[in-house]
C-alpha cells in the first residue's frame, strides 16, 4: 500500500468514525426532545417518522374521527342519551389533529362554544 493509499484509507475510517458519533449525538438529542414533549406530541412525532407510518397514522386518525363523530350525531338526536355535541366536537378536534379541512371546522365550532360559556359564566354569577 502506497503512503497516499494508506492516508486515504485512514481518512474513511475518520469519517466513518465522525459519521457514527453524529448518528448517534443526533439521536441522543431526538430522544431527549421527544422525551420532553407530552404523551400525545410523542404519539404524533412516531406516527409521522416515515411516509408509510405517516399514511398509516393519518388513516387510523380519520377512522378514529370519524367514529367519535358518528357516535356524536347518533347522541344528538332527540332521545337517545349522551353527550352528543360533546363528541362531534371532540371528533373534530382529533380529525384536526392531521387535517386541515376539519380545522376550518372546528374554529367557527370553538369560537361558538367559547361564546355559549361566557354568556353560560355571566348568567350563573348573576344567581
């Protein structure tokens, strides 16, 4: 092996050694920012890591949405027990979690419950 090989060769194996260490520095600090974030943060950030669990992810979401939705309309009518408004809400606030489309949803939804309890607050102080 010529002087020049032998430099190269110990050049690789120096960039395979850094390339290795910034792996794992990289991961370390994933893991120490995933670990600070909440249980639902961490969910989210493992479901959207490759494009396949991302599609994945966003399908179990939909289904998940959907379901509390459905369940939300069905105890919304007129006597059948349940939380209805309640659900549909809760359904679309877990829809937005990956949607944009239930977001535009929910807003004007919030903005209406945010007002119903103000006026719900004021009426129960003046009691």
């Amino acid at each position: 092996m010529t002087e020049k090989e032998h430099h190269l060769s110990d050049h690789d194996s120096i960039g395979d050694k850094i390339e290795h260490v910034a792996e794992e520095f990289v991961d370390d600090v994933e893991g120490a920012m995933e670990s600070a974030l909440p249980w639902h943060l961490r969910l989210q950030a493992w479901g959207r890591r490759t494009p396949t669990r991302h599609a994945i992810w966003r399908a179990v979401i939909l289904l998940t949405g959907l379901i509390v939705v459905a369940v939300g309309l069905l105890t919304s009518i007129p006597g059948v027990p349940g939380p209805g408004l309640a659900l549909i809400f809760l359904g679309l606030v877990i829809l937005s979690s990956e949607f944009a489309w239930a977001h535009r949803l929910r807003d004007p939804l919030q903005r209406l419950l945010d007002r119903f309890m103000a006026w719900f607050r004021r009426r129960r102080n003046k009691n």
